[in-house]
C-alpha cells in the first residue's frame, strides 16, 4: 500500500505526503529486511534495507519522470530499476545457495553463472 500512496501524493505534486508515505515505505523495507535476514543469515540485514531502499527510491523516480510527462527521463530510471532489481535477485540466490549448498551442484551453480 504504500507505493500507492506515495504514487497518489506525487501525482498530486503533495510534496509533504510524498515524504509521509516514504516514511511508511522505509518501516515497512526495514521489516523485510528484519524477515529475510531471520530467514536467511546470509542475506545482512544492512544489504536487503539499503537494496530495498534504493529499489523504492528509483521505482519513484520512475513513476515522477512519467507523470510529468518527461518519459525519456521515464524509460532511463526504469532501466535503472531492472538493473538494480537484478542485482538484488542476484544476491537474493546467492544467499539461498549459501543456505543451502548441498542442494546445489557444482554443474547447477556454473549453468545459472553462464547464463546470467
């Protein structure tokens, strides 16, 4: 919910519900930090904030630059936000192959590494 109200107060240029419901965002980023790193040591807690933080932040800058029109600026933070959602997924399995390394194969980890 609270992309939407950041998104509802930006399309409205309210500055000050922008930043209120940022607020909300980092509470709620910092709870899932908290959950993943509990659910997997190898994820630090520091690492997923700042990674879900920076997520949010340039989803934002996204969704600003088209509704205001500037969609060149649009399409460059977006392609922001899949590079950096991509670094997160890939720490994401890192994490997880750490966690569970006898699940994976030597042959598995460098199929996935070729591939990427």
């Amino acid at each position: 919910m609270g992309a939407v109200e950041i998104l509802k107060a930006a399309k409205a240029g309210n500055t000050t519900g922008v930043a209120a419901a940022e607020k909300k965002g980092n509470s709620n980023a910092d709870q899932i930090a908290t959950f993943l790193n509990t659910s997997n040591p190898n994820w630090s807690k520091a690492d997923l904030k700042t990674m879900l933080d920076n997520h949010s932040k340039l989803t934002l800058s996204e969704a600003v630059a088209i509704l205001g029109g500037k969609y060149s600026d649009g399409i460059a933070a977006f392609d922001k936000v899949h590079q950096q959602a991509m670094m997160m997924s890939d720490a994401m399995a890192d994490g997880i192959v750490k966690q569970f390394t006898n699940k994976f194969s030597r042959t598995s980890a460098e199929t996935t590494s070729s591939t990427s």
